[in-house]
C-alpha cells in the first residue's frame, strides 16, 4: 500500500508527532523511558491483545525526512516507512508506503484477501489520520 498526500503542516511538526507517538509506544511497551537520538535502532516487544506478540525495530530515523520501522510476528512481517519532505514554509508531502512479507501459503491467501476486502478501509482511516494531524497544528 502506498499513500501520498500534501499536508498544510511544517516536515518538522509532522516528524515531531511521529517521534512523539513512537517515543510512547516504546514506553509503554518497555517500561522504560528513552529519547529520541536512541530511537534509531530500537527493538522491543509490543504485546497485541492476550496472546500476540510482535517484535518491532526501529530501521530508519532521519530527522524531519524519514522513519521506518518493521514488526515481525510469527504470521508475517511488516515494513512501513515515511518519507516526509517540506515543499513550502507550511507545507509538507508525506509518502508512506508498507509492505507485508506472509510465512506460508495459508497467511499469504489470508494476507492478500485482507488486503482486497479492507484495503480501502485502511488507506481511508490513515489519510483521515494525516488529517487530523493537519487540523491539530
């Protein structure tokens, strides 16, 4: 999945948002607290509902350009990045793009058909919350 999308924000108070949300998503999953020049490189374990579990790293962290991150589960992995570039004093293009690599046939099929069926959903919900990143500035 790929999105683009001009945002009527500054890069660096749309990376500063990203950083915050990351930042508190390592907290609370650790326990520990850490900041953002560690950031990069960062693996910890976030625990999703009673059972799954993901481990997450941190790949790329450029400040007010880019970040990426990874999950890896025992179903697939995940890879997401943001490249954030300034095209104007208040203004900002945002490109993200994710990739889902399945373990087997069965995920695969699985993967794919959630794709199919909730694709549309997913890229709706995320550019309503660029949106409201938009609206919060």
């Amino acid at each position: 999945m790929k999105i683009s999308k001009e945002l009527n924000i500054p890069a660096t108070y749309f990376y500063n948002k990203l950083v915050e949300s990351v930042l508190f998503d390592v907290r609370k999953s650790t326990g520990e607290g850490i900041n953002e020049s560690n950031l990069a490189g960062t693996e910890y374990v976030k625990q999703f509902g009673s059972k799954d579990f993901a481990k997450i790293k941190i790949e790329t962290l450029e400040k007010n350009q880019k970040y990426a991150y990874s999950t890896s589960t025992t179903r697939n992995d995940f890879n997401a990045t943001y490249d954030i570039k300034q095209i104007g004093e208040a203004k900002c293009l945002v490109e993200y793009e994710e990739k889902v690599i399945s373990h087997g046939t069965l995920q695969k099929f699985n993967d794919g058909l959630f794709q199919f069926l909730l694709g549309k959903m997913k890229k709706k919900r995320f550019i309503k919350m660029l949106q409201q990143m938009e609206e919060s500035y």
